[in-house]
C-alpha cells in the first residue's frame, strides 16, 4: 500500500489554472473602484486600480479555502433565492451618486415591503466566534454591502456570516462553532453602525468618497501613501510571518512591492510598478 497525493495534487494544479484564466476580474461598470475595496489600504486599492501584479504568491491552503468558500457561498444564494425568490449577482452602478464604483450584489430581495441587499461572507470558525459573542459585524463590510444598496436605493442590508468549519467542543457550547452555523445582521441604513455613531448610509457613503479619491489619484498618476482605515499611515511595513503591526499588510498580495516603495504619496511614473496588462501585451 502506498500514500499519495494524486486528488490533491489534481485539484491544486486546476485551482492554479483557473486562477491564471481568470485574471484580473473588471469592475461591474468598468470603473476603477469596486465595492469589495471597501476597509482597504488606500496603496494597496490603487495597486489593484492599476492591475499590479501581486509580488506574493498565494498558499496552497489559501486556494483551497477560496474554493471552499465559493462553494458555500453559492449554497447560500441557491437557498435564499429558492426560499425569498433572492436575485444574485445584481450589477451595481455607483457613478450616478458621483462615485467611481461599481460591483456586483450578492443579492437583493423584498422583505416585509423593503428592498434589501444581502452581503454573504464565509469565514473561519474563530471570526465567526467573535461575531456571535460581541454581536457586531466588521465595519467595512457594512461599508461594501452599504455602498450597493445606496446605488440600487434599497431599505437595508442583510449580512450574512457562514461558517466553514467545525472549532472547539460541543462539552463547552459558548466556545464550539459547528461547520454551517451562521451569524446574521439586518441593517437599514438610517439604522445607527454599532460603535460607531453613524448610520449605515453614512458610512457606507464615506468610504464610497474615500475610494472615488483613490480612483482621482491614480487618474492623476499618483500611487497614494501606504494608508489604512482604523489605524493610519504605516510608514514600516511589519514582517508577514509576525504578529506585529496591522494584520491587512502581512496578508497583502503586494507587501513586496509596496516595501520596496516610500510609504508615502509618489507619483507613479518615479517608481516601477509591473502589471497584469504587461503581461498579457508580452
């Protein structure tokens, strides 16, 4: 008897083809900012604007979660529109409110009269844990799935969280997380963001103006300063295998090539910044 690794292997392999087929995936309305940028590095927003080619390679284990995900994801708006006649993938078109963005919703249904746009977002065991003790979802997500139903002038967002795995022990009900269990927020965006003090709509339209001022930047020719939302300018980017500094840098695709640049605002006709679109001209 011999162990291998041929089903593995087989999947890993077509994961990394689709990756490379797919590419850089255009906006909904083909404008620079997309909803899902929302809570990001103002750098790291405008390296995808520009189609940087990331500097990291991606994990194994990352593409098979990405995959894992999608599925469950998919499970959900097959559920969801099955049991609230949900419809999926709803373009989105932000420019008319005069923001640079567009994207896709992962749905929109009627509930009790209103429109309502929901946000599907799978995650490990231990966020979902936190999301069920402090009963807050993450900021930014608000911000994305806010931003999609000002464009489609919908009544409330609907968050979804889904988890993909099993984590703790069922002797200890407070700690287990079991693989499927989910933790729900539904929002209208007169409604106040916990913590926050503004409404849904309020800060769903911040970070729609933030980004649509990282879009005018690029269109300027500037890559803007290494700048994260909730903890600021990060003039050292930390080590990716530490603990230290915010986590969005040492997971960031392009954590090589933004250490390689000043941190802060530069044009982007002084430094060297290989893209996607070089490739595909090759």
């Amino acid at each position: 008897m011999t162990q291998v690794n041929i089903a593995r292997d087989a999947c890993l392999k077509t994961l990394h083809e689709e990756r490379e087929e797919e590419g850089h995936r255009p906006t909904a309305f083909g404008t620079l900012g997309r909803g899902s940028m929302a809570g990001g590095c103002d750098r790291s927003i405008a390296f995808d604007m520009i189609e940087a080619r990331p500097s990291e390679e991606i994990l194994d284990s990352t593409l098979m979660a990405f995959k894992t995900g999608q599925h469950l994801h998919e499970l959900v708006q097959v559920a969801m529109t099955k049991q609230h006649d949900m419809d999926c993938e709803v373009p989105v078109d932000l420019r008319p409110l005069g923001y640079l963005i567009s994207g896709h919703a992962d749905g929109v249904y009627i509930r009790d009269g209103f429109t309502v746009v929901a946000e599907i977002k799978t995650k490990k065991a231990y966020p979902i844990k936190l999301a069920r003790r402090n009963f807050t979802p993450e900021l930014h997500e608000i911000q994305q799935a806010g931003m999609y139903a000002l464009g489609l002038g919908a009544d409330a967002i609907h968050l979804i969280y889904y988890a993909k795995d099993n984590a703790g022990t069922v002797r200890k009900p407070s700690d287990f997380v079991a693989a499927g269990e989910t933790v729900e927020w539904l929002l209208f965006l007169d409604e106040e963001v916990p913590g926050d003090g503004r409404t849904v709509g309020q800060v769903a339209a911040a970070e729609a103006t933030r980004i649509t001022a990282i879009a005018g930047q690029v269109i300027d020719g500037l890559l803007p300063e290494r700048f994260i939302p909730g903890h600021g300018t990060v003039p050292v980017l930390p080590d990716p295998g530490s603990m230290d500094g915010p986590w969005r840098c040492r997971y960031c695709n392009y954590w090589g090539l933004c250490d390689s640049l000043p941190a802060e605002q530069v044009p982007m006709g002084a430094v060297l910044i290989p893209t996607r679109k070089e490739e595909t001209d090759v």
